[in-house]
C-alpha cells in the first residue's frame, strides 16, 4: 500500500513538473503578445473585471469538490451530490454578478468594467461543474490528465481565440473570450475523462460530511481571496486602469512560474497527505523535502529573476511597461514565501487544522486593507511592497503552524534556511554583475538581461558543483525522485559527493 501511494505520488508530481514547465512556456508567450497588442489600459479593464470573477468562482466552487480528494473513502451519492450543489452555487454566483456588476463600475469609476463582468459571470457556472472532474482525478492522482486538460484549454481559449482577436482589434473583449473558451473546453475535456454521474442528489445520509468539507474550505478560500486581490482592489479604486494594468502584469509574470507549481503541485501534496494522515513520519520527512527544495532551489532562481527584472520587461514587453519592472522585482523576491505558504496548507488539512488557516490568516487581512487604503494611492510599486510584506507575513504564520503539527523545529530548519539565503547571495551577485556588464553594451535591454541571467545562472551552477552540500541530501533526493531534466549521472555525482553509496533506484526516502 505505501509502495503504492509512494510511486503514484511521485508519477502525479513528475507529470505536474512537465504540466507546469510547458505551462509556463504557453502562458509567457501568450501574456507578451496579448499584452504588447493590447496595452496597459485593456489589461487594467480586464484586471477589475478579474478581481470580480475570482471572488464569484469561490463562491460557485463552494468547496464540495475538494471533499472528493479529501475523504477517505468515496460512493456515487458523494459524487452526485457534489455536482448537484456545485452547479446550484455557480448558477447563484452568476446571478449575483449580473446584479452587482453596474456597483462594481462605479465603485472602481469606471463604467466599462459593467459589460465585462456581466459575460464574465458565465464562467461561474462552467468552472463549478468543471471542479467535480477536476477533484475526482486529483483524487486518482490522475495528473497526467489534468494538465492535458489544462493545457489544452489554455492553447484552445488564448492562443486560438485570444490571438485571433487581439489582432483584429477587440481591445479588452479578447481577454473576456478567451477565458470564456479555455473555461468552456475544461468542461468538456474533464467530463469527457470522468463521466461523473450528471443526476441530481440534494441530500443523502453521508451529505454532513461533505458538507463540512465545503464549508471549511468556502471560508479558507475567501480569506485567501482577500489576501490575493486587496492590493489590486484598492490599487483599481485609487488610481486609473492604466496603473493596474501595469500592476497586473509586474505581477502575473512574477506569479505565473509559482502559481502554476502551486496549481499542479499542491493538489498532488494534498491527495498524498490525505492518504497519509495516519503515517505522520513519512509526512513529515515529505514537508521537510518540499522545505529544502523551496528555499535552496526556487528561492536562488526568484532572486535572480527579480534582479533582472527591468530588464526583462523591457525585453519582453517593451518601454511602455517600463513601470511594471519594479513591482516584477518586488513580488519576485516574495513569491518563495508564497510557496512556502502554499504547501504548507495540505499539512494543515491533513493534520486535523482545516481551521487553522483562514483563522490564522484573518488579523493579516486587516492589517493589509489598513496599509492598501492608507498607501495605495502612491502607486503601483508602494502596493508591491505591501503585497510582498503580506505574502512573507502569510508564509510565517501558516508554515509555523505546520511545523508545530509535525514537530519540526528550528534546528532542522535552520541549516536548510542558511543554505538557501547562501544560494541566493550567489545568484544576486551574479545576475548583477551581469547586468552591470551588459549595460555597458548599449541602452537596449536584451544585454543587460542576457548578461544578468547567464552569469547569475552560471554562478549558481558553479556553486553547486564545487560544493555539492550547499543543496543537501534532501535536495539532491527530491531532484532525482520528481525532475526528469537532471541526468542521473548528475544526480549520482551529487550524491557521491555528499556521502550517499545508496543505490538511486532504492524506493527510500532521502534524510540527512
């Protein structure tokens, strides 16, 4: 049984790694032609729009699905009662949206925003069904079909439709369509792979269980929501949609690599953990795994996209985004605690605090609507660094809150911190100097970046083969057990010069 769950864990999170990296090849891409074709104001429309439908899709999703990954064991009535409620609140969610969009205009002052929410609100009703697919292959560990899903949709609703009309001119219109598509395709393609039962089932004896489920997971998610969208909220109603344009894309390219990792990966960690609840230790060792590789690993690669930062909007996006340079730094830098938060909270859930996380997260809420209203209307890099100190507040609370759970402590985190902040020295010095260098080749940007993002990776690569224990036994297992781009040889050097003999292909977890 744990042979089992161990190799289907590692097979969901090898294919997440694929999911995410072609993913963030698809978005990139898609994001610079749709951003250098449309323009900040567009974006900005369609990014108060998006607040709005964020906060009405954790409404439709009320959090039923997620008790299909979460329960232990599962009937149809749990399924059938699951798609029956989901499509009850997503049809009340768009209704809702209907009603408030014309307020949601005149709260943010701009009368646009109106038409835009009201299409918007469709997906309301096709991403709550979509969720009971989606959790029941999350529950499989099926993730090979879910991110075939994912990136079909993407490709069908963006590339396809998005670029088609962005280049005939639809101005915000062709955001509105093309998550329009990709959320009707998800549909398909998701009741396609699971041919989950469409009859409806409003109560059935084993319904409290579910229900409960739902609602932790309703109160977690909108809390989530306010911590996610303040700053865009008070940045949209103090200053004019071309300021939260150039916000929202400093912040989806900071966010696009984490959020995918935390898309694919999370719900692999949370239906894992669910099947581990009553085997704390090999939980534990997990979550410390994750940790190391978090903090040793991503961390160096945000500080070195966050030194290059200006560069590469000026590169990607050109001199009109110029402004969106430094919110791309600033959040870079916070995006680490932001994973570190975010594969915190399935130890929370599998550890009996379900709870824990929206309380522990409800005082930071107000702390941050207190600062966003106080400081918003200084701009869009002002509202990064609340964002940032937000996200970093977030991490500490909830990781803390895990750790106590499964008694890790300092002392084993300490070295493993140590190691990362080293990591990033590196990466910091070596991605300025190379901007600094490729400064001095001209004013365009694409030198300045080349340079800051080959010497800081060269360095980075060079610290880890001339002392391998920077990464730590840990790493070195976790790169070997989920990333297929590392060479076994590499892997087998790594570990060699960290004093394993151990065979790579002995199913055992790595400890230090």
């Amino acid at each position: 049984m744990g042979s089992d769950i161990n190799q289907k864990s590692v097979s969901a999170v090898k294919w997440a790694a694929m999911g995410t990296v072609c993913m963030f090849g698809l978005q990139l891409v898609t994001q610079v032609l749709l951003a250098r074709l449309l323009g900040p104001e567009s974006y900005g429309l369609f990014a108060m729009g998006l607040l709005v439908m964020t906060f009405s899709n954790f409404l439709a999703d009320f959090g039923f699905s997620w008790g299909l990954v979460q329960n232990q064991t599962l009937s149809e009535e749990d399924v059938r009662f699951t798609v029956t409620w989901q499509a009850i609140t997503g049809l009340a969610a768009m209704a809702l949206l209907f009603v408030v969009a014309p307020w949601v205009a005149v709260y943010f002052n701009e009368p646009r925003i109106a038409p835009v929410i009201t299409w918007m609100s469709l997906t309301c009703v096709l991403n709550a069904l979509t969720a009971t697919g989606s959790g029941l292959l999350r529950r499989q560990l099926d993730f090979r079909a879910l991110n075939i899903i994912q990136l079909t949709s993407y490709i069908f609703g963006y590339l396809i439709i998005g670029l088609s009309m962005a280049y005939a001119g639809a101005g915000v219109w062709t955001l509105v369509c093309a998550w329009l598509g990709q959320s009707a395709t998800a549909l398909l393609l998701t009741y396609a792979r699971t041919r989950f039962s469409l009859r409806p089932l409003l109560w059935y004896e084993g319904a409290r269980r579910s229900t409960h489920v739902g609602l932790t997971v309703f109160v977690t998610n909108l809390c989530n929501w306010f911590l996610n969208n303040l700053d865009r909220v008070f940045l949209g109603r103090f200053l004019a949609a071309h300021a939260v344009g150039v916000y929202a894309v400093g912040y989806n390219l900071a966010n696009t690599p984490n959020g995918l990792f935390l898309n694919a990966l999370q719900p692999a960690f949370l239906a894992t953990g669910a099947k581990l609840q009553d085997d704390l230790p090999r939980l534990r060792d997990m979550y410390v795994s994750v940790l190391a590789t978090i903090w040793i690993v991503i961390l160096p690669l945000f500080v070195l996209l966050a030194v290059t930062a200006p560069a590469l909007i000026g590169v990607l996006y050109g001199t009109v985004w110029q402004e969106s340079g430094m919110v791309l730094a600033i959040l870079g830098l916070a995006m680490p605690a932001y994973i570190t938060w975010g594969m915190s909270t399935p130890i929370l859930w599998n550890t009996g605090g379900k709870h824990l996380e929206s309380l522990l997260q409800l005082p930071l809420i107000a702390a941050a609507a207190a600062l966003l209203f106080l400081f918003a209307g200084q701009g869009a890099a002002t509202v990064a660094l609340i964002a940032a100190a937000t996200l970093l507040a977030r991490a500490l609370v909830v990781g803390t809150a895990a750790c106590r759970r499964l008694h890790v402590g300092l002392r084993e985190l300490a070295p493993l911190a140590a190691r990362g902040v080293a990591m990033a020295l590196v990466a910091g010095a070596g991605s300025w100097g190379g901007t600094v260098l490729g400064g001095m080749a001209g004013s365009h940007p694409l030198p300045a970046f080349l340079g800051g993002a080959v010497l800081g990776g060269a360095l980075l690569l060079a610290a880890v083969l001339a002392w391998p224990p920077l990464l730590g036994l840990r790493v070195v297992g976790m790169l070997g057990r989920f990333s297929p781009p590392v060479p076994a040889k590499a892997i087998r050097y790594l570990h060699a010069r960290c004093g394993v003999r151990d065979k790579l292909n002995e199913p055992r977890e790595p400890h230090e």
